[in-house]
C-alpha cells in the first residue's frame, strides 16, 4: 500500500485486482466485500464493478476500486469437542484429507478446540499440516465436557485479531451441534467479528433437529430444505442474563446445571445467524460436499472500494446497504447479496485524510445492558448484546 493511503476493511477477504488498483495518495479507502448468491444459493461469479450499487449512511457512493480475484486465506477451524461431538468430528476430520489439499500453498490453517474453555491445537501453519493434527486431536481429546459456543467465539474472533495476516482473508470454520450450556450472545459475537475482521461459517451436525424442527434451511440444492438461509423458526431463548454477560453476576450455566434457572439443559447459541450475518454460510455437516464446499465460498467474493466520506470521526459506526443495478437485478431477481451492514471509521483525524494509525474503535467489552427477563423468540437479528472479552486458555 503506498504511504498516506489507510485501507479500511468492512468485511474479511481481500482478492487480487481484476486490473491494477491505483489508489490516491490523499484518499482514505473502505473495503467491503460481498457474496452474490442466485436462487439456488450458489455464487453468482463474473460479476463487474456496474454491477454493484453502494449506500453508506443512505448516500449512494462511488465504488473507487473493485477487485474479485482469489487471495490467500487464514482459516481458523473452531472445533466444538464436548460429549457426543466425536463422530461428527471424525468425518470432518476424513473430509479434511480430501477438502484441505485444494488450498493454495500461501494459505494457512489454525486450529481451536473447546469445550467448556477454548484451547489452540494448532498455531497458523501451511495447510499441509492440518490433516495430521485433525488426526492427533481425536487421539487426544476425551469427548466429555460441556459447551460454551459463545465463549468459543469470543476466544476465536481474538484469536483472529492478533494472529491473522492483514493481507490475507479471515475465516472461521465453526463445527458444532449448537447447544450451549450458556447464554448466547449473537449481537456481542458478531461485533468481535467485525471488529477482527473476520467472517465465520457453520458446519452444523444432527442434534440440531432436538431445537426448533430441524437444520437451518440451506437453500434448493441442498439437503435440509428448498430455502436459503439460516433461520431457526420456532426456538426459543430466553431467561435472565448469566454472570459475566450483560444482567447477570457470577456467569454459570444455564437449565439443568448448577447456576441455571431449571428447564432444558442446553440452548441454541445461534451459530447459524451468526455465520450469516457476518457474511458466511451455514451447512450440514454431515453433507459430503459441505467442508469442500464452505471452503470454496470463503473465495467466492467481491470486494468494493469507497472513499471515506470527509468529517467522518474516528470510531463513528456507519451503515452500508448494498444492491445489484437493475439490470443485473432483472437477470438475478432472486440474488441474496451477503456482507456486512455496518463499518467502523478507523482513522487517526476528523476526515478522509491520510491516516498513519489505525485506531481500535469496537471493544470487546460493551458496556452491560440488561436482558429481558420474559421468554422470546429468536431471530436472525440476534439477541442479547454485549459480551466478556475472555483469553484462550
């Protein structure tokens, strides 16, 4: 990048340039970038720069530069080992020896596994080295704790912060049946994405059906339904907030363990909205396409430039809407466009000028509001705010 030019990223993934980029030495840029998915939710490719129409805060903006190209990746797997998880993760563990071997040699695989605390299993290393330890974890790890999928979470999106390339696109790989012991915290997760700029994807397995009827509806093509998307229709949430997130004191588990307020043992941490809202995917890990096929999406993206409106403040959260131009619309007139809705303005002065340090502008740490104490139903907005901003152990 060249002196005096402060890239803001709005979404993890930046591709190579359909031609050279030329940035302006006196221009503070953003980056969003986006995933176009036709009826059959698979990615519409080919794409160029007219065929996208960019709002930020209501104002339609000029998109300054536009790449689609494929970029190297820093993939974190987040492996959920709690009791009953082993099968499932041995066929993803098989499917890694077919899937992994499709990423380039720049690309880079970390891995994470939790329980009821997180634990790193494997630093970034080339993606050779993966297999073997997906291998070495089922060897070693005992199937036996609870869960706490929020906390994982948390620990992967901080994880990300510190240890992925800048230049690279970020992912993680979620693989869990999504029941948590604990209070869920959609909103809370999906800023410390944002804030690591980092998109995540689910791989969801079986004893999801116990909660809300089902898998998430993954789209025509795909087993599990004819609609795309990842709503959860009929679960439930609710209860006061746990300790350590926002209502609550000493943070405990929730239904059947101590600390909980009785009733079902375990709930959905809502990883299906999450990954969608952050811009990914979300399947059925049991699919044989699914790890190849998630992996293949992580690429499959736009990435639009757009100069940072001038008086913009340092840590002010703007919003981004994002369509297709109508004649791309009229080819498309089921597209869903994936990307990110808000950005924060990460710059050292008042306007779009050269910035020579970025700023951290979204705490990990929100300032606690009260949970609802009455019993509510889950949407893909997400639920509850805040979150702890906990360490890997």
């Amino acid at each position: 990048m060249r002196a005096g030019v402060l890239i803001i990223t709005a979404c993890a993934g930046l591709m190579a340039a359909e031609d050279e980029v030329v940035f302006r030495s006196d221009t503070t840029l953003v980056r969003v970038d986006v995933q176009v998915l036709d009826r059959d939710n698979r990615p519409v490719q080919g794409l160029g720069r007219e065929a996208f129409v960019l709002k930020e805060q209501g104002q339609q903006r000029a998109i300054k530069n536009f790449v689609r190209e494929e970029m190297p990746i820093d993939l974190l797997f987040l492996i959920d080992v709690s009791g009953s998880m082993r099968p499932h993760v041995e066929r993803v563990a098989s499917a890694a020896h077919q899937a992994l071997p499709s990423l380039r040699k720049d690309d880079r695989v970390s891995i994470m596994v939790f329980d009821r605390h997180s634990r790193t299993r494997m630093p970034f290393r080339p993606s050779s080295e993966a297999t073997r330890e997906f291998d070495h974890l089922l060897r070693t790890e005992t199937f036996n704790g609870g869960t706490d999928i929020t906390r994982a979470l948390y620990d992967a999106a901080q994880y990300m912060k510190r240890q992925a390339r800048k230049e690279a696109r970020r992912a993680i790989v979620l693989l869990t049946d999504d029941e948590t012991e604990f209070e869920a915290d959609e909103d809370g997760v999906l800023r410390a994405l944002y804030n690591a700029d980092t998109v995540m994807s689910a791989l969801l397995v079986p004893n999801v059906v116990h909660r809300g009827g089902g898998y998430p509806r993954t789209g025509g093509g795909y087993p599990g339904g004819t609609q795309r998307g990842g709503g959860w229709g009929g679960v439930i949430i609710g209860g006061p907030g746990i300790g350590g997130y926002p209502g609550g004191g000493r943070r405990g588990p929730v239904g059947g363990y101590p600390g909980g307020g009785g009733g079902s043992r375990t709930r959905s941490a809502g990883s299906a909205e999450i990954a969608r809202e952050s811009g990914g995917d979300s399947m059925q890990a049991d699919a044989a396409y699914a790890l190849e096929t998630t992996l293949n999406r992580l690429r499959q993206r736009y990435a639009l430039y757009f100069n940072l409106p001038a008086g913009v403040t340092a840590g002010d959260t703007r919003n981004l809407n994002i369509t297709l131009e109508a004649s791309v619309r009229r080819q498309y007139p089921d597209a869903e466009l994936r990307y990110r809705k808000t950005y924060n303005a990460s710059i050292s002065s008042g306007s779009g000028a050269p910035a020579e340090e970025v700023l951290e502008t979204v705490p990990m740490r929100p300032e606690p509001k009260p949970l609802p104490t009455v019993t509510r139903r889950r949407t893909t907005d997400g639920s509850s705010p805040g979150g702890p901003n906990i360490p890997v152990h």
